[in-house]
C-alpha cells in the first residue's frame, strides 16, 4: 500500500554540499562561522535587527520570557488551540497561561478574546501563527502597547508568511521559528529567536551561554543561564534552506491549492486566506462539518488504512492532561467556544514536501470515498 506522509522536508544537493563543509570544516576557528551566516541570512530574511540560533523554538520562547524576566504571579496569555510548546515556557518560569479563544476563520489568537483576558497581572502575549496563519496583528500591537504588555510572536510554523507585506516573525518585540524535521525550513531540530531590541538581545545572548557575558572566555558565570546553541551541521542545513526558502514556500502553497481545488465542493472548510494574510500553508488543514457525524479521530483511522497519514488538529490547551485540573483552564469551555468547537473536527492533511501533483490527487480521491 502507498504512503503518504504528513510532513516532511525536500532536501537536495545544496544542503548536504553545505552539511558536508561543515563536518570537514565547522571545527575550531570556524566553529561559529555556519551559524553566523544563518543568523545573518534569517535576519536579512525576516527583517530583524538581531537573530540568535537556538537548539528549538520552545528555547527560544523561553529564553524570550526568562529575558523579559518573568515570574511566579505573573499571567501570559496564550491561545487556547496551539501545541503545548507554546504555553510550556510559560510554566518554565513559574508565570501562568491563560488560555483564549481563537478566529474563527484565522484559527489563530481572537483579539477581542485577548483584550477581554488582560488583568493587572498580565506581562506578555504569545502570538502564535498557526498552520501558517497570522491574526489580525495591528489590532494584537495596538491592544498591547495599550496596556503595556510584552508582544512574543511564535512564528514556529509560518515561515514564508506575511501580514500587510511584513513577515511573519517580524512582529512584537521579540519572534521565534521552529526548525524541526516537519517544518516548512528545517534544521532537523533547531530554532531562532529574532528582535529588534539591542538591550533585550543581549540580554538574551547572556541567558542562553550560561550566564556568561559574551566577551567572557575565562568560565567566570555571572549568573545561572542555560544552554541554548545551534551546531555548525545544523546552521549549514538551514542556511542552505534559507536560500530556497521561495521554492519551499512555493511548493507548500502548490499542495494547497491542490487541495482546495480537489475538495472544493465537499462539507468542509481548509485553511483561510485573509485579505492581509499570505499564508505558507505549512500543514493542508480541513474542519469537518459536524453534519458529517464524523470526528477527526475516526476520520483519521479510516485515511490511515489507505495509506493516508494525517495528524489530529491541536487539542485545546485547556482540556489536555498538562492543564485541565488548573485554575485558568476552568470554564474553558464556555469561555473558547470556537476553539471547542473547531478542534473536534479538524485535521492535518499530507503536507509533506516532497509529495507531487498525483499524489495530493490520489489523497483528495481517498478523501472523497472516505466521505462519500
């Protein structure tokens, strides 16, 4: 039986030219010199000032809050349908998340959700762009600086996309990228943390060395830090990467459109486009009617038996094991509605980058049977 994988990358001779030099090469004087260039290159790309590479975007996120200076008693609001490496750092440094809900057409942060949760103790917002999607990111920055809280952009999954021209990622004081093995860009694991600030920056590059100042060569800790650095193999994959991110974007946004033109008439709904919004699609999602009496779960064993690997559309943070019995995911359910009622229904399609046209055909026709 064929299989169709929901994720995966699209390597070719230029990333493992780049892997090969670094091996032979990325050793001594040189060690740092990959992950420069790739930090140069992400920076330039994204349209930051600064860019630190990091061991994964769940690093980067808590490096972003620890740097911010976050602690017990303090409250970070976070959306209610994102994976749980989002809201994690939050408990990392004792804050607490509060869970909101979600667009019903973006699946991302709903502004007035996150306005309506701000309370004196609210120091931050992670913004998370979802499948590839952006919210409405004038209204989330205006809504901020309005009360004074800290704008994280959790760009893990949505490199390639834009809001109003600008890239994902380039929003808020401080963003993050995730380069794992699934992404859109990978590292295999990797991730980046970009801003524009210089103080915050440094102050980030201190936390993720140990706590050592950078000019420091003689191991005398200034404080306790972490350790939060990308190999040179790894910044060589990715700078490789980068310099075809077009195409990889191109080729995301091709297995889409595949999808939307083969589902098309069906009792579903994929991945929105906003006017504003150009989305890199990095996971082919559709939301099921409820009318079809189907979950994803049960949908998803049937496309598995067929070959078809899907994975579920994230849970709500709040009703997940890590978060149910707290205090901010009490009443959850009443308080996200459409995060409750979009979760139940939705799946990633295979989205991985080396799938061609015939293959995205063969899946819609499975899909199709799979309804009917």
């Amino acid at each position: 039986m064929k299989n169709y994988p929901v994720a995966g990358p699209w390597i070719t001779n230029k990333e493992i030219q780049y892997a090969a030099d670094a091996a032979a090469n990325g050793w001594y004087e040189t060690a740092g010199n990959y992950p420069a260039r790739f930090e140069q290159a992400m920076a330039e790309r994204i349209g930051r000032k600064y860019a630190i590479s990091l061991p994964s975007c769940t690093s980067g996120l808590h490096l972003s809050l620890a740097a911010l200076g976050l602690s017990e008693g303090d409250e970070v609001i976070v959306p209610e349908l994102t994976w749980i490496a989002s809201s994690a750092p939050i408990s990392y440094v004792k804050a607490t998340p509060i869970f909101v809900d979600c667009d019903p057409l973006t699946w991302c942060m709903d502004t007035k959700a996150f306005e309506k949760a701000i309370t004196p103790k609210t120091k931050a917002v992670i913004v998370v762009d979802l499948y590839g999607s952006m919210p409405d990111m004038d209204a989330i920055l205006e809504i901020a600086n309005r009360h004074n809280i800290a704008v994280v952009e959790d760009s893990a999954e949505a490199i390639g996309s834009t809001y109003k021209g600008k890239a994902a990622g380039s929003f808020g004081l401080v963003s993050t990228f995730s380069f794992h093995g699934s992404k859109t860009l990978t590292t295999g694991e990797g991730g980046m943390l970009l801003t524009d600030d210089q103080d915050f920056y440094e102050r980030c590059m201190v936390l993720r060395d140990h706590g050592r100042a950078s000019t420091d060569v003689s191991f005398f800790n200034q404080e306790v830090g972490y350790k939060y650095k990308m190999s040179a193999l790894q910044a060589a994959l990715g700078l490789a990467q980068t310099e075809r991110l077009d195409d990889l974007v191109a080729r995301k946004r091709e297995i889409f459109s595949l999808y939307e033109e083969g589902l098309k008439d069906l009792p579903l709904t994929l991945n929105a486009e906003p006017k504003n919004v150009r989305n890199s699609y990095w996971m082919s999602t559709v939301v099921l009617s409820p009318d079809l009496e189907i979950d994803k779960t049960t949908f998803a064993q049937k496309l598995a038996k067929k070959g078809v690997q899907t994975r579920p559309f994230f849970h709500p943070l709040s009703s997940i094991p890590a978060y149910s019995k707290t205090e901010s995911a009490k009443n959850a359910t009443k308080r996200n509605p459409i995060a409750y009622k979009v979760s139940p229904y939705g799946l990633n399609l295979p989205s991985a980058l080396k799938l061609e046209k015939q293959d995205i055909k063969e899946i819609v026709e499975i899909i199709r049977q799979t309804i009917s």
